[in-house]
C-alpha cells in the first residue's frame, strides 16, 4: 500500500511536470497551423 502510494504520487508529478511542456507546444502548432490556414 505505501510502495502503491508513492508510486501513484511519482505518476501525478510526473504528470504535472510533463503538462507545462505538452500544453504550450500542442497550442503553440494550432495557432501556427491556425495562422497559415
């Protein structure tokens, strides 16, 4: 249960410091592929 634990609260930062470099580049092509268009 605690190994589970900490498992689960590695996946959650994991998650959260992969979000900030997903987000803007996923936005950041739309606009671009928004502006050609």
């Amino acid at each position: 249960m605690n190994s589970n634990s900490m498992r689960q609260t590695r996946y959650d930062c994991q998650l959260l410091n992969d979000k900030p470099k997903t987000l803007p580049i996923f936005f950041g092509v739309s606009a671009q592929d928004t502006q050609q268009a």
